[in-house]
C-alpha cells in the first residue's frame, strides 16, 4: 500500500495526465470534453477533465476529502470531493514565477485536523539584487470555508542558502517522516558544485523539525551552520519525495543528459552529483 505522500503525488500526475490529454482533446474538437485513450490489453478507457489549472504544481488532501492545489503563479485553490474548484486561499506569499521558481509545494501536517497547519515552499528573491534567488518553506495556519480561505500566523522555517543567480533547480519538495519531522528537498540551483560542499544546503535533502531546527541525529550535526541539518547530500533537481509503507525514503531526481535517477535515500550518503556525473552540464566545477 501507498502512503497518502505517495498517493497524492502519484495522483496529482496521473491528474495532470488527464487534464492534459482533454485539453488537447478539446482544442482538437472545442466540444468534446474526454478523450480516448487505449490501455493495457487494448481496452478502450476515457480520461475526464475534473477541473483546469495555469502550471499547477502541487496538490495536497485534506482530512474531509477536500484537497488543495497550488500554480505556479501564486494561486492556491480550494477543490471539493468532486475535484472541481471552490474558490482560491486568500493571504499566500507573493511570488514572482521566473523560470521554474514561483509558488511550489503544499503539505498538510499529520494533525491538522485539530492543529490546522501546513507547509509551503515557494521562491524568494533577494531584496537587494534580484538576480538572485532561493526557495523558502513556511509553516502556516490555515482556515477553511466552503469556498476557500485564508493563511495566517505564516512563519519561516527554512530557506536555500545561498541565495544564487539563475532561475533552475529549486526542488523544495516537502514531506513528512513518520517520525514527525520533516523532509525538504533542495536544488543545487543549476551551479553544480554546491551539491558537494557543506557549507551550503543546495543539492542536499534537509531533515528538520516542523518548526524548522536541527535534529541532533542527523549525520553531520555538531558541524555547525546548514551542516546540521543536512540528512543527503551529492543531488542534482529532487522534484519527487515520498516515504514507502516501510517508512523508507525515496527521491526522485531529474538527472542531466544521461536520465533521470530514483534513489532510496540513506543517512549521511553522498549521491555524487556532479563528480560523478557524466552528463553533458557536468564542467568540472
């Protein structure tokens, strides 16, 4: 069985599969709102638009079976049961979407039922030079209606470190352990080296408390700084993260020329990226 971490990334693709097969569907034929698509054994299946998004980039469930969506452009929406929008959340960071950065994950904490937190990611960039840029993670409240709602009480408890030029690679994919603490996946931003060094969190996978502190048994603590919150390091663009019913971690990365790599994550392991890498974006940096 799948997790509900699982489940809804592997939902959220498969939905996007759907609305994106209607929507060539209907340009093709404005009226014809399903499209046929043909499955295992040639059986003849038909994929449903439930509902449409501008760069939808995550989904979340919520306890009563609603679920929340976030785009790209800094729109958060409230869906019911049937998958159809109810309105947008009202009070979300502002983003600016360059390139692959803008509004990005959303995860509901374990108890929100009675604690009615969540998790956000998104990309901030610098107040003085906005060239450069990193992605963020806040823990926030939020308040639902029938038609939407609202984040308030909105605290930081992460970012990327440093913040650098460019607009790729980001990750801030979220997801929390079984322990109850959470997992943040982070880019090395399109500049190779820093997936090696330890003095900076990009191309790492961070394990942190849900209110954003260092655990004393991650692998590195004691070394001081981003160090002590490092649980992976040696990645590349860790847009999938999800723990299997045996409370195993596992990542998904986009790799460079030569493909993409999914890798059961252990403590303390180095991924070798980029030394390793034999891809064409490997410079040697």
């Amino acid at each position: 069985p799948m997790t509900d971490h699982l489940f809804r990334s592997a939902l959220l693709s498969t939905s996007i599969v759907a609305m994106t097969a209607c929507a060539t569907a209907q340009q093709q034929d404005p009226a014809n709102e399903t499209m046929p698509v043909t499955g295992t054994e040639g059986t003849a299946l038909t994929a449903e638009a439930l509902e449409t998004f501008d760069g939808a980039w995550a989904m979340a469930f919520l306890p009563d079976g609603r679920a929340l969506v976030t785009e790209q452009d800094g729109d958060l929406w409230l869906l019911g049961t049937d998958g159809a929008k109810l309105g947008e959340i009202s009070n979300v960071p502002a983003v600016e979407m360059r390139g692959q950065g803008g509004l990005g994950d959303i995860i509901v904490h374990p108890d929100f039922a009675t604690n009615s937190t969540v998790f956000i990611s998104y990309v901030e960039r610098d107040a003085q030079d906005d060239t450069l840029s990193g992605a963020v993670v806040d823990k926030a409240t939020l308040s639902l209606t029938a038609d939407g709602g609202s984040l308030s009480d909105i605290t930081r408890i992460w970012e990327q470190s440093n913040k650098v030029t460019g607009n790729g690679h980001y990750s801030h994919r979220l997801a929390i352990a079984p322990d109850g603490n959470l997992i943040i996946t982070s880019g090395e931003r399109q500049h190779f080296s820093p997936a090696q060094n330890m003095d900076m969190n990009l191309g790492k996978i961070i394990r942190v408390t849900t209110d954003g502190a260092p655990l004393e048994d991650n692998p590195f603590y004691g070394n001081g700084g981003v160090a002590d919150t490092i649980w992976s390091l040696g990645h590349r663009n860790m847009l999938g993260v999800a723990f299997d019913a045996d409370g195993q971690l596992w990542a998904h990365e986009m790799g460079p020329k030569n493909g993409d790599e999914l890798n059961r994550i252990v403590r303390g392991e180095n991924y070798g990226y980029p030394i390793v890498s034999e891809g064409e974006h490997y410079n040697g940096k």
